[in-house]
C-alpha cells in the first residue's frame, strides 16, 4: 500500500524547545522534544520467540524488508536477539549484523548469547537514547521492530541514524497502530517524525502476524538543521 492522503499529517510547532531541560540529554537540547507520550521499556521481550516462529514473524517482515545475503543490518533495540540471530542466518557469512540497544545489561547479555551460540557476523553495541552510534554509510537495511514508541528523543534519534543508511538503503519500522503511551506508533504520527528528519515513506502493509504493521523509509537529501526541525502532533 503506497502512502496518500490517508497518512497526511497535520504538523504542528509544539512550543519552544526544552532548551537547558535538566530532564534531556545534554546533547539532544537543540532538538525538538517529542510533542507526545514516550512509552517506557518494561521488557526486551514482546512475546517468546517461539510464539514468534509460529507465526513465522521474522521470515515475513525480512523477506518484506528485503533482507538477503551479504547485506549489512543494523537491529535497533535488539533485546534479547530475536531478529539479530535470524537476520545473521539471512545475511550469511559475508553479511554483517549490529545489534544495538540502550540498556547496558541487555548488550551485555546478548554479546554472550552471539558468543554462545557462535554467530561470527554479528557486533554488538550500545547506544543512547538519542543516539544509535552508528557508523556513516554502513547499513543496506536499519531495522526497528516494536521499539520506536520507547525512543525518548526521537528527532536527535533519527538524525544521527540518518549518515548510517547507504545510498540506496532503508529503515524498516515494525509497530503496532495505537498510541504510543500504549506501546505502538499511529502510522501518520511515524510518517511525519520520519519526514521532519529527512526521510521519505515508501509504503506502509499491515502485518497482523508481527502484531501490528511494517513502514518503510528512505532518506531524501541532507539533514535538516536540528533547530528547524518542527515537533509533529496529530489533532485528536
């Protein structure tokens, strides 16, 4: 399904940056604060991984993403490792995978995982909440599965991610479509945070069998300012 009118987002200027806010992170103050609730994480699980395969999630949403061999991936909020351990099945032995998360003890625990099970493509690394730490031109695909609603700074978020995507690559979304405070993302609202940054929606399925809907983004140009980004906010 190609994004239309149904995905127009009403964009808003919500108020003054939270310039000096002792709250944000001292490097994410010259961006916007999300105009809307941040979901905190209270699992690095959404559902057993076995449950998952059942429902034969991860192949769907990789073969949708257009995962293949020799890509190089990043897994944002990789969690305990469900989609990294596949997409380095996928990618194969001369593909790459980076499996980023915020959470110290969460890296921690999956670099023994990759190191148990013996996954010889696949890095680990720790990020911040406004910042991936990815490097420049490295990733044919960025993948985001049921985490965007926990990004505290989305727009400082989205445009250090911005330098890591290659020319022709893309950043794969997986949410549901409900409020962030409920843990999932309204496609619209995601549309416009993606745009305001400096990417482009390429097209938005539902995927009932990863629980909500996948959304595809490319980015267009260069990186805004972060000083003219403008918050998105959806009339309700």
């Amino acid at each position: 399904m190609r994004p239309s009118g149904l995905l127009a987002v009403t964009v808003l200027l919500a108020g003054c940056s939270a310039s000096g806010d002792p709250s944000r992170p001292a490097s994410a103050q010259n961006f916007p604060k999300a105009d809307r609730p941040v979901a905190p994480i209270v699992s690095t699980r959404w559902s057993t991984e076995e449950a998952r395969d059942r429902l034969n999630e991860a192949d769907d949403i990789m073969k949708l993403a257009g995962i293949r061999p020799g890509m190089t991936v990043a897994d944002i909020g990789a969690g305990e490792g469900y989609y990294t351990v596949r997409l380095a099945k996928r990618v194969g032995p001369q593909g790459r995978v980076l499996a980023e998360d915020v959470l110290a003890e969460v890296i921690d625990a999956l670099g023994r995982r990759v190191t148990r099970e013996d996954w010889k493509n696949v890095s680990v690394k720790l990020g911040t909440p406004d910042d991936p730490k990815l490097p420049a031109d490295s990733f044919d695909r960025v993948l985001m599965v049921h985490m965007y609603h926990e990004i505290s700074e989305p727009y400082a978020f989205l445009w250090h991610m911005h330098p890591a995507l290659k020319k022709d690559g893309e950043v794969i979304v997986v949410d549901a479509n409900r409020p962030t405070r409920q843990h999932g993302t309204p496609p619209r609202l995601l549309a416009c945070e993606f745009a305001a940054v400096g990417y482009r929606l390429e097209q938005v399925v539902a995927r009932p069998n990863a629980g909500g809907y996948l959304a595809r983004f490319r980015k267009i140009g260069a990186r805004p300012k972060p000083e003219s980004i403008i918050a998105c906010a959806l009339r309700e």
